[in-house]
C-alpha cells in the first residue's frame, strides 16, 4: 500500500453424504477468513483496488486465502484454487504441458497457449502481470495471500481481464527473523522440500529467500517408446525467489525480487477417441485416403488404458519449461496525503512440449512444439487523499512482449508422412493511463469510479509451410467502473457496481486456412464487457460471515476458439459471438463452536449465447453449479499440542469442452467430485507441525476438457489421482 492509512479512513457412500451438506449448510464460504478470535471472526485485508481494504469493504466479488492454510486446504498450485471459488475452473492442458493453467471465471477463460492468443483472465504476482501461462504455473510457497476477484476488471487491471484477475502476493522481506523448512513424501512418487529463510541485515535492510524441490512419478506409460526419458504425467521441479527491501525511512522502501522456476516431465494424459466411420479420414488410414500398410486407423491402435499413451515418437514424451523474472517496486510516501508507486519488470519464459494427436504408432498427427515469450512492463502509480473524504489512485502503464511458437518439421513434426510446419511470432505493445476516485459521503456510504484508456498494438508473422504472412493491427479503448457500497446498522455491507472490461482483438493460433485464403490471418475486433453486479457481505454475527454477490455480464465481440482438421494440420479459428452470462455467488463460514467451524462455496451461472447460423453456441469449460464445503475441527490436547482435522469437499458441475452442446460431438465433460483431507499435530513451542494428508482420496478420474476435430475426440484428462502422505514443517 504507497500510503500507511494513518488518518481517519476505516479500515475495518461418504461422497452422497458430503454433497448433501451443502444444501443443507447453506453456509458458503469466504476463504477470506483466518483463525477466528473468541469474538469475532477475523476478516482479511486486501489490496484488490490497489489499496488496503478489509476484504467485506471492497465493492466487488473477491475470495482471498491466505498463504498459511494453503497447504491444509490440498492447494499446491492454481489448479487447485479453482476447486473452492464459486464460478472459478482452472484447466491445464496447452500442448500437453503439465505445468499450465488456464483459469475461467464466470465462463470467461482461455484453453489455449499460443502466442497469439491472451487469457481473458490476468493473473498478476505482486503487481507484475503473467503474460503466459504456460510454464509459470506459480508455486505456491511464500505466499501472503491470493486474491481472486470475479467480473471485468478493465479500470485497475487492464487488458485481459474482461473475466477476472487473481493477484498472488508474497511475502515481503521485514526484520522478523523466520527460517522455516517444510517436506512432503506421499504416495505416486511424490517428493517435496522446501525452506523459507527470511533476515534482517540491519535496521535499514532485509532480505528473504524461497527455495524448493518437488516431484512425481507418472500415472501411465509409453508403451511404443520404452527409452522416454520421462512417465506420463510425471513431474520433476526446481524453483525458487530471492528479494532484498530497503527501508531507510518510514516513508520509503524498495523491493528487488529475482524468481526461477525449472521443471521437466513426461507428457500431460490424454486420449484420442478416433471416428470409425467407413468415410472418415482418420478410419481410412490418414486424412487424404491414403492407407496405412495395416488397414484402417482404429481405436484399438490406441493405448488400452487411457493414462498411457502409445505414440512411436520420442520428440512428443517430453514437456519442460524455464521461467526467469526480476522486479523492482518502490514505494514512496511524500506526506500524508500523497504517495508513490512504481512497479517493473522484466521476465522471460520457455517451453517445450507437444502433441501426438493421433495417439497412435503411427507418423499421422505429430507436433512436437517449442515457443517462448519476454515481456517488460512499468508501473507508475499516485495515490492519495483529497481533502477529508476524498482518495484516489492513478497510473500510468506500459507493457511489452515478444514471443513465437514452432512446430517444426526438423523436430519430427509429421503430417500423413509429409512436413508441417507451424512458425508463429508477436510483438505486442500496451499502453494505459488510468484514475480511481473514492468519496465518503458519510460515515456510512462511500461512492467509488474509475477511468481507463488503453492503447494496444500487435504485429503478427504466421508461416504454416508455404511462405510468412505479416499482419498488424492496433486498437484502443475507455474502460469504466462505478459502485457504491453502505455500511448496514448490523454492520453488513451492501454495495452495487457496474464494471467495464476490455481486451483487444487476437490473430487465429493456427492459420492453417491460409491454404485455402492466403488473406485469412485477420485480427478479430476488440472485446468489450459490461458487469452490472449487487453484493451483500459481513459478519452476520459473532461467529457467521457472509458474502452474496448477484451479476449480469454482456460480452460483445467475444471470441470462442473453434478446432478443426484442415489441409496442413490442426486449424483454429475464432467463433466471434455476443455473450450474457447472469448468475449468483455466495460464499460463508460459520463458527459453530469454539473448536469447529465450516467454510462452503456456492456459484451459479447461466450463460446465454446468440445464435450463430442457426446454432445457439454454449459457453465452453463453464459449469453450470459449483461448490465446496469445507469443515474443521481444532482441539487443544493434554499438554496444550494441537490438533486440527480439515475435510475439503470440491464439485464443478457438467460442462463442454468446446462451444456446442451437441451429443454427436462428443465433447461432454461429466462433473466432478474431489475429496481432501488433512489431520495436522502442532506441538505446544509451535515450532514444528505434522500433518496427515490425502488429496483426491476418492481417486475420482475426470476429463479436464474435450475437443473435436472432426476427425477425433481429444479428451484431455486428469493428472491428480489419490495421493497420501506425511507433511511435516519445522520452524527454527
């Protein structure tokens, strides 16, 4: 925070038995919550519109955890925050990479990985925003807190954001002297260590320190490439975070952070569900009719078991990634009233993975892939107060990144025998100013709005083997916020806002209709969001919290990614559609007693479409109901050690894979159920605590998502089966 609120403001079967709590709860979770005083239960403070706010202030929909229950929660990475916010779900698939996560919030997201391509949800680490997502799927130690905040988010964040954000801040360097290590070893290979070192150097400077190893074994095999160096599905990681603060005074500090993260594994599970069809390419032995030696291409080509794979290839077994950044934030308080920020950065990104689309022996659809991105961006922002009752936050921004994707023939990249080639390459320049400004009209009501211009341009290389085609094209637009929240009698705050959202347009990720239009590689036009949203948030009661947030989101200009085969090999384009999603969160926890207390999660989500050619589309990978509860029980033994039992129960409802709800597709993703637990022993000193884990203990196998081509059913599945363990941490 650039200001210290130092003046007034305030700144306040067991599974059928499991989802059956839910209805009768009614007690829906705010992650947001710490451990409960004997009073009140202890609200969380964020920083969600760039200024520390209790988390029931903030006029919009937001769930926070902190960074210290992460662990009893089965939460290692972003994937499994997905599983306990309402209308959040987080996939993983991009080239079969193990280490990407694709977050969509209120059915706004994005599958894909490519350069050309942007998340419609931003994710930021410490103000800085992740560009890919596809090798920084951050690792969740040091961690202060997330934040995940629901609806357009076009005045404070920017671009990309026309979904949601989700702000991971860490733990900053201070003069508390901390050295704590942590290990995990459970069932499937899994292998973790850590340690956390944080140090005062003298009363000016500090430092702190991230370091760790985690591992997996695989959940399937290569059965046609016995020298793969790597299982399917299995995982190895390095990784780490160093940061020095300077605080000569009160009134200023600087931060400089260098993060890496190294991983390496085998290629994410998947399955090829072929068409066998007599007139189908796929059946026939390739997709223009030529045979294979031995007959038609058949399902049974395929691996049995759908957690191995049967390729022939080597080149598509192996996924790894390399991730580098450094940032430099300054805070600078002038006075009282005003204060500064600046924020920069630089990071780099790359990957190797790829896909045999076939999943077959055979040379049909191979696509060994690389790609890589550097991005740079500055932050100014001035913060303040005016007057009594006035504040604001302002910036100015600037954001840079250039990238590319190669399939490359020379890397066994095979088509029916036939080279194929795929060079993607973007430069994407984004430009914004922004203001902010919030008035206390009174004690009780706060009215906030917000502008934002943002300027953006991309220029764009596509070469699908028959020659580079270079496009570019720039868009700008004005991006708004207005709300008002009260503050009830009883306390409880209710509030109302309407949200503008933003994100420009997007070159296609696979041009391969350039075959047929050599002017096809066209940018889609700039998408635009409107969130009209009312909430009701607090602390009912000593020992009740609650927060209900009711929305109405118009899309214009939205692009779904449509998949197919086409002459030179896997074709993407984008379905542009105008989209309504409406829908209702409600989150709570309830302290039933000193010792026992339930956090639950409820989302609903309708999502209406307009037609297109007669076809009404459906939102893809948005499930309708989502949910979680999530009891614990804490109890003090004889000694004063503790002992604390944590049940976490997760459901994401029916969905689709792509935009069709058609059965003939095949592209149904069937809901899902996932059962945690964590039975942790901390001594009395609280210096070291034993835990007893298990993640997905049900061992409930899902599909992630699904894709038709035409030809075949890519049905993308899981990586998390049952796992038990031992995790113990100590502090010295």
């Amino acid at each position: 925070m650039a200001i210290q609120l130092a003046r007034h403001r305030r700144v306040f079967g067991l599974r059928t038995v499991v989802a059956s709590a839910i209805a009768l709860a009614l007690t829906n979770q705010v992650f947001a919550q710490d451990n409960a005083s004997e009073e009140e239960i202890e609200a969380i403070t964020v920083t969600a519109t760039k200024r520390a706010q209790v988390i029931y202030e903030v006029p919009i929909a937001i769930s926070a955890f902190s960074g210290d229950e992460l662990a009893t929660q089965g939460i290692t990475d972003l994937t499994d925050v997905g599983k306990f916010v309402p209308n959040l779900n987080v996939t993983g698939f991009s080239a079969g990479h193990t280490s990407s996560a694709n977050p969509f919030i209120r059915g706004i997201g994005l599958q894909d990985h490519l350069i050309t391509t942007d998340p419609g949800v931003s994710v930021y680490v410490d103000g800085v925003y992740l560009g890919r997502q596809v090798g920084q799927n951050w690792n969740l130690n040091n961690i202060e807190r997330i934040e995940v905040l629901r609806g357009p988010q076009g005045t404070l964040y920017g671009r990309n954001s026309v979904g949601g954000a989700i702000n991971i801040i860490t733990k900053q360097p201070d003069e508390v002297t901390v050295t704590k290590a942590g290990f995990e070893l459970g069932s499937r290979g899994r292998l973790k260590g850590d340690v956390f070192i944080n140090r005062e150097i003298n009363e000016t400077m500090a430092y702190n320190v991230n370091a760790g190893y985690n591992s997996r074994d695989g959940i399937g095999e290569f059965i046609n490439v016995p020298d793969a160096e790597y299982n399917v599905g299995e995982n190895e990681e390095f990784y780490g975070r160093l940061s020095f603060k300077w605080a000569p005074h009160d009134d200023f500090s600087f931060v400089v952070t260098a993060d890496f993260n190294d991983n390496e594994g085998g290629l994410r599970p998947y399955q090829t569900l072929i068409d066998e069809v007599p007139t189908g390419a796929y059946y026939q032995g390739a997709r223009w009719g030529t045979p294979f030696p031995f007959g038609p291409l058949r399902n049974s080509d395929t691996a049995a078991n759908p957690y191995d794979n049967a390729t022939g290839t080597k080149e598509v077994t192996m996924v790894s990634n390399e991730a580098r950044g450094i940032s430099a934030t300054a805070d600078w308080n002038w006075n009282d009233d005003y204060a500064s920020k600046v924020v920069v950065s630089h990071r780099s990104s790359k990957y190797k993975a790829g896909l045999d689309d076939d999943g077959t022996i055979y040379e049909l659809d191979q696509f060994p892939e690389v790609g890589e991105a550097d991005q740079t961006s500055i932050e100014f922002q001035l913060n303040g107060y005016i007057g009594e009752n006035m504040d604001f936050v302002s910036g100015i921004y600037f954001f840079n990144e250039k990238g590319s994707n190669l399939q490359d023939p020379a890397s066994g990249a095979l088509f029916n025998g036939s080279a194929t080639l795929l060079d993607l390459t973007q430069e994407t320049t984004s430009k914004a100013i922004f203001f902010n400004l919030g008035y206390d009209m009174t004690e009780d009501l706060r009215l906030s709005g917000g502008l934002r211009y943002t300027d953006d341009e991309k220029e764009a290389t596509a070469d699908v083997g028959i020659g580079p085609v270079y496009a570019e094209d720039a868009w700008n637009e004005v991006s708004f916020d207005i709300s008002a929240n009260y503050t009830l009698e009883n306390g409880l705050n209710i509030y109302g806002s309407i949200q503008n959202g933003y994100q420009s347009g997007q070159f296609p990720a696979r041009p391969y209709c350039l075959f047929g239009d050599p002017n096809c590689f066209v940018a889609s036009e700039n998408i635009t969001a409107i969130n009209y949203e009312m909430g009701l948030k607090g602390q009912v009661t000593d020992s009740f919290s609650m927060s209900v947030a009711l929305f109405n989101t118009d899309y214009e200009d939205l692009p779904y990614q449509v998949s197919t085969t086409a002459e030179g090999g896997f074709n993407t384009t984008n379905l542009v559609v105008e989209q309504t999603s409406r829908g209702v969160e409600f989150e709570s926890t309830w302290e039933l007693t000193e010792q026992f207390k339930v956090h639950s999660s409820l989302g609903y989500i309708d999502v209406d479409v307009d037609e297109q050619g007669g076809v009404k589309p459906v939102a893809p990978l948005t499930p309708e109901v989502t949910a979680s509860i999530s009891p614990s029980y804490h109890m003090t033994l004889e000694g004063g050690n503790d002992l604390d039992i944590r049940l976490d129960y997760s459901y994401r409802g029916d969905m689709y894979g792509e935009p069709t709800s058609d059965p003939g597709r095949h592209t149904l993703v069937e809901s899902r159920q996932l059962v945690n637990i964590d039975i942790s022993y901390t001594n009395v000193e609280g210096d070291y605590t034993l835990s007893l884990y298990g993640r997905n203990i049900f061992d409930e196998r899902y599909d992630n998502a699904r894709l038709n081509t035409g030809d075949y059913v890519l049905q993308i599945l899981s990586n998390d089966p049952s796992e038990f363990g031992v995790r113990y941490s100590k502090h010295f």
